[in-house]
C-alpha cells in the first residue's frame, strides 16, 4: 500500500477477495448474462434490499447513470440534476447520448444537494406546452459530489416532489457504501423506502476492478433495459466476471466493511484539518482549504490530490489505505 495517494479511489487496488472470485469464474459457462452468477444478482439483492429487485451489471458507474436515465426519459424530455452532478459535469454527455437528446436540467444547492422547494419552484416554472422541455426524472448522489450522505427524509422530500410531478427518482451510488456505512442504516431506508426508483449502486470504487450494479426498485426496470445496455456496448460476452466482482462485494458484507475502512481513514485526516474543511466529512473525500504554496509543499513530500477550484483540493481515501497509510498525510496537515 501506498501512503502517498489521495487522488481517487479509482485508483485503488482490486481486493483479493474479488481477485479469487474472479479466478473461480474462470469456468465455461452460459455466454453474455445468462450465466449463473449473473442470474443469481436479482436474488441477492433482493436479500440485501428487502424488497424486490431487477439487476443488471455493468463495467462502469457512467453506463450505469446513462442506462438507467435513457429507460426513464424519451429524448425530448429532461433531466433535472444538482449543477455539478456526475451525469452533468463528469460524462461527458453521456446521458444526453444513451437517451437519444435528453437534456441536463441542473440546479444550485448545498453540499452538492438539491433543495426540495428550489425543485417545486423550478418545476413549477415549466410551462406544460410543447415549446419547453419537460423534465421526466430527477438525479441525485449519494454520497454527493461533495461527499455528503442524503438522510433518508432528505430523500423523501426530493422524492415527493418527483411523485406529485409524475418523475423519476435515480440516485448516482457510486459512493453509495460510503454513505450507507456513515449513516448506519438498512440500504433500504435510502433507497426505496425513501421513494428512489432505481440505483446505479458502485462497486469499482470500493474493491472491485470494473463492475457497477443498475438495481430497479418496485418494477421501474422491465423491457428495454437490456437493449439499452447491448446498443451501449456494454453486454460482454463473458459477463460472469463482473457477475463475480459483485457476488464478493456482496458477500459477507465486503463492500460495507471496506467503506467503512475508507470513511475511518477520510475521518483521521479531518481530524488533522483544523477548521480547513469545506464540508463534514461523511464518506471517504474531504475538501479541503489550501494555498497555492500549502499544496505545493504537500506535492514536494509525495502527497498526490486534486486541486478543487482556487484555493481548494480534494483528498479521497480508498479501501486499501488503512491507518498506517493515512497517518503521514494526516501529520503533514497538521504541520501546515
């Protein structure tokens, strides 16, 4: 493990876990999804929603989003997002793309989290006729952009609006453990209980090598789901690999302990900010406060971040950076 990067969890190592779960994939089996891993997703979602679901995999979270919302929105229709949603600022057009002309309709709001009566009023200033576009769906994060967890009544009050508006609720997971493992609850307190229809829940983030779950709730998936992900280019032909990735995650609750591995390594490095932070600290990203030199000088000890807009970075701590690897940093904050 390395102490030095805190650019993205992207970048994280595979778990062994998944790595032998992979190797025991490595059988003939049924082509595409049919096999029987593949197969198994909808029941051991299922099991973990407690309720039931529709899966299909996925190599990567922009597919995930993209399929996801072209199954809820025709192409004339809209999508409303935070203003520096993922699906607005981070893939490039991709949801525009996969729905044949959708459009992003974004938002202001705080931590990377739309308000419900901005919502109402922006609705409410739509006019119902064919010269404006009308919105069919509402995206959210969780974890946000800012790494911030929706409260499930947080949620509820998006997702009102959306059922008294005849929308479409998605949430963007791709932080999705982190915030469930910060919050402490039933996945399904934030997901459909909440009144979230579907869930691009992220794996690749938190331990897997390339491997997304879309998850359906209350029968919003059903026909053309799959077209969607064949026309994309994303029903590979020995998909029991990224079958394999999830059932691990899944399995004995892999994917909640890792978040919590990376939330406590994002909480140590909070802790040595003292009042630089943006935001709290709810998942595995921290923003931070920095000059152009403070940043410069944790570069030239080995530190590697993003710059977030002037005078800002961003630090994420991933699955594999445990105590011993956040510490060094943790120590150079402080010396700031």
């Amino acid at each position: 493990m390395t102490a030095t990067r805190f650019f993205s969890d992207n970048a994280a190592t595979v778990h062994p876990l998944v790595m032998e779960a992979m190797a025991r994939a490595n059988i003939v089996d049924t082509a595409y999804d049919g096999d029987a891993l593949s197969q198994s997703l909808d029941t051991a979602f299922s099991a973990l929603f407690e309720t039931a679901c529709e899966v299909v995999w996925i190599p990567t979270g922009t597919a995930a989003n993209s399929i996801i919302l072209a199954h809820f929105v025709r192409p004339w229709q809209g999508i409303l997002c935070y203003e520096e949603a993922h699906i607005e600022v981070d893939e490039c057009g991709a949801p525009t793309f996969y729905s044949g002309g959708a459009k992003l309709m974004p938002l202001p709001g705080q931590g990377a989290k739309i308000d419900a009566e901005a919502l109402k009023a922006r609705i409410a200033g739509i006019r119902k006729d064919v010269h404006q576009v009308q919105p069919a769906a509402i995206s959210i994060t969780n974890a946000t952009e800012y790494g911030l967890a929706w409260r499930p009544e947080e949620i509820g009050a998006i997702s009102e609006v959306a059922r008294s508006s005849g929308l479409k609720l998605h949430m963007d997971g791709a932080r999705f453990a982190n915030a469930v493992a910060f919050l402490g609850c039933s996945p399904a307190d934030v997901t459909w209980r909440a009144g979230v229809d579907a869930l691009s829940f992220g794996f690749t983030k938190n331990g897997a090598m390339m491997a997304e779950a879309i998850v359906f709730f209350g029968g919003s998936g059903g026909a053309g789901v799959r077209e969607l992900k064949k026309r994309g280019g994303h029903l590979l032909s020995k998909g029991r690999f990224v079958a394999a990735q999830i059932r691990a995650m899944l399995a004995d609750d892999l994917w909640l302990d890792n978040a919590r591995a990376a939330n406590a390594g994002a909480a140590a490095l909070a802790a040595a900010c003292r009042g630089r932070l943006m935001y709290p600290v709810e998942a595995n990203e921290l923003f931070v406060r920095l000059s152009a030199a403070e940043a410069a000088q944790l570069r030239s000890a080995g530190f590697d971040f993003y710059d977030w807009g002037d005078g800002a970075a961003r630090l994420v701590v991933s699955w594999d950076q445990d105590a011993q690897a956040v510490a060094p940093l943790a120590a150079a904050l402080l010396a700031l």
